[in-house]
C-alpha cells in the first residue's frame, strides 16, 4: 500500500496513469528504486486495456526533477560496488528507453527545474508540457560525466547544432527556450495544470486516446513569449563548426556578449575530458537511432565509472561542496586522444532490453 511518503506515488484516475515523483525536498531527485519501480509500472500499464494514457509529474512546485541522485553513485564507490553502480545506469537506461518507445500516450509535466535523469523520463516522451517555473539543463560535464539518459538521441534533434552547445555548456532554458529547441511541445501555465489532469482524465476515456491528448494539448497551450535563443541559432550553430571544444571556447569569447561569456565560463570550470568525451559523443551520434545511442551511452557511462573525474565532480558539488573539483587532466590541451578512445571502447557489458 503506498504512502504519502513513498518515493514514487502510483495511482488511475479514468483511464489516466499518474506517476508523481515524490521527493520534493530533494527536487525529486531520481533515487536508485525508483527507476526500477517506474519501469515495473510503465511495463504493467502498457498492456493494462483499462489505462490508456500516462501522465509523469514531480511532488511540488520547484521541480519536475533535478535529476538522478548521484550520491548513490559516490556511495557505491566508496563500498567498491563497481558492479552496482553499473546497475543503477542499467535500470535508468532500460527505462528511458522503455519510455521513448511507449506505445499509449505519454504525458510528461515540466513544472520546475527538468535536469539530467529528470530529463530522462520525460523529454524522451511524446508529450512534454512546459510552464512558467520550467527550467531545463543538462549540466553533467560540470560533474566530469557527459549528458547521458538518451541525450545523443535528443539533443541531436534540436535545431542545427544547438544540442552540441546544450551539452558542452549546460546552458539553462526558460520554458520559451525549450520550445524554440524543440525540448518541450507544450506550455501550460501552471494555473492550468489542473485542468490538464482533468481533461487527461476526459481524454483518456475516448475511443482514440492519442488523438484525444494531442487535441487537448493544442487547446490549452498558450505562448510563452519570445524566446531569446532563437535569435541566436545562427551564431550557435557557427560556434559549434569549430574544431573542438577549446576553439569553441575562443570563438566564445570573441562574441562579446553575456550569454557567450557564460557558457565559455562554464566550459572553462567544466571537466576537460568530459568536454572532449561530450563533443565526440553529440557529434558522431547525430545519425543514432534511439536503442543504439543508449547502448553507447551505457558503455560510456561504465568506462567512467572506473576512472576518478566523475567521482572527482562528485566529491566537488555533492559531497564536499567544496566547488573546487581537480580534474586529471587539468586542461583540454592535456586531454589525449587515446586516452578518449578507450573510452568509448567500452567495457566486457552491454545494455541489453528484456
């Protein structure tokens, strides 16, 4: 029987399957069972004839969710469970993949911060609903990893080579933004939200259900206003024809605008490896299919997790909080390409689907 206090709170309502993330002081920060128990759920659903819609929220007005919760990772590692570690990105990744692929409507609400593994399981969905509160990122080089959860795959869908600035720099995006990248399909301001469950709920009952959301959707959304990153898509997408990550950065700094000088500054304090790991990933990806992308993403993931940087950036921002990670190397121009080879060689395990 579920508890207000559970992580993950499962409930119908019609036809409508609510999954609400449920730990609001941790900005619905994605724990190691919850991926499982979502996926379980999900699983059941699809083939349940008396659940035709689903509907994924966060607990709270600050967040949909701030991610996945790293701490475990770092937790693992000081246990030596290597081989856990490698089970909690299998399980996150086996349903990412389960919900890029979901065959009944799949309704994400991005109230709130949107981060990492909270992007995950929602911009990987069909629908995805932006509100005013909405705030989008995907900040992982800043953590010495890479922007996994099936980025290569939705990322590369952003306009030009906006994807590519998105992962290297962990730019944030208003609800406008997201939009303008493709990142959300809707906005709903948050007054309206109940309303939106409410006429899921209406939808859900409907003969064509699919029809019935995007239908619904269509009439609730509203403008969110202009959006300032689509001014900008040209010079994005000029910036991202350098050659590396460290040319970009110096074309960065030659705009001589605020935005530019922020993401060249968080280039800078990211981890160079990462950076060089994210430019290679986002731009051999491009032309990935979704299951191929997350399998080689999963060998990527398991290649950091016996190295030190992602552990490093955990220590840094999580851990100590100190903000002052050391990365090995300490610039790009020490990153050896090589060493970024065995890398994506992988490691002796593959994602595989049940």
């Amino acid at each position: 029987m579920e508890t207000p206090d559970d992580e993950t709170l499962f409930r119908q309502s019609s036809g409508l399957g609510i999954v609400t993330l449920n730990r609001p002081k941790a900005l619905n920060a994605l724990s190691p069972t919850q991926f499982g128990a979502i996926d379980a759920r999900l699983a059941a659903w699809a083939t349940d004839p008396t659940v035709t819609v689903v509907m994924i929220e966060g607990a709270g007005e600050r967040a949909f969710s701030a991610g996945g919760d790293i701490k475990a990772v770092w937790d693992g590692r000081q246990k030596g469970d290597e081989a856990g570690n490698r089970e909690l990105f299998r399980a996150e990744y086996r349903l990412d993949r389960r919900i890029h692929h979901y065959a009944k409507p799949y309704v994400a609400v991005l109230d709130g911060i949107v981060m990492g593994g909270g992007a995950g399981v929602s911009i990987n969905g069909r629908f995805r609903v932006a509100t005013e509160r909405s705030l989008f990122a995907m900040p992982e080089c800043a953590i010495g990893f890479f922007p996994d959860v099936g980025a290569t795959h939705f990322l590369s869908r952003c306009p030009g080579r906006l994807g590519l600035f998105l992962g290297l720099t962990g730019t944030r995006l208003g609800p406008a933004d997201m939009l303008a990248a493709g990142l959300a399909t809707h906005f709903v301001p948050a007054a309206g939200l109940e309303g939106l469950r409410a006429g899921l709920e209406q939808a859900s009952r409907q003969e064509d259900a699919g029809q019935a959301v995007a239908d619904l959707l269509e009439r609730l959304h509203r403008s969110p206003g202009p959006s300032a990153l689509a001014g900008r898509l040209a010079t994005i997408d000029q910036l991202c024809r350098a050659d590396g990550p460290q040319a970009m950065m110096a074309a960065l700094d030659a705009v001589g605008e605020d935005w530019a000088d922020l993401a060249a500054a968080a280039m800078r304090a990211a981890s160079p490896t990462s950076l060089a790991v994210t430019w290679r990933q986002l731009t051999e990806g491009q032309g990935l299919g979704f299951d191929d992308a997350i399998r080689r993403e999963f060998r990527l993931a398991c290649t950091l997790l016996q190295g030190s940087e992602f552990h490093e950036g955990i220590r840094a921002l999580v851990i100590d909080k100190d903000k002052s990670p050391r990365w090995r190397p300490a610039s790009l121009a020490l990153v050896q390409s090589l060493e970024i080879d065995r890398l994506f060689a992988g490691v002796n395990d593959e994602l595989t689907f049940p």
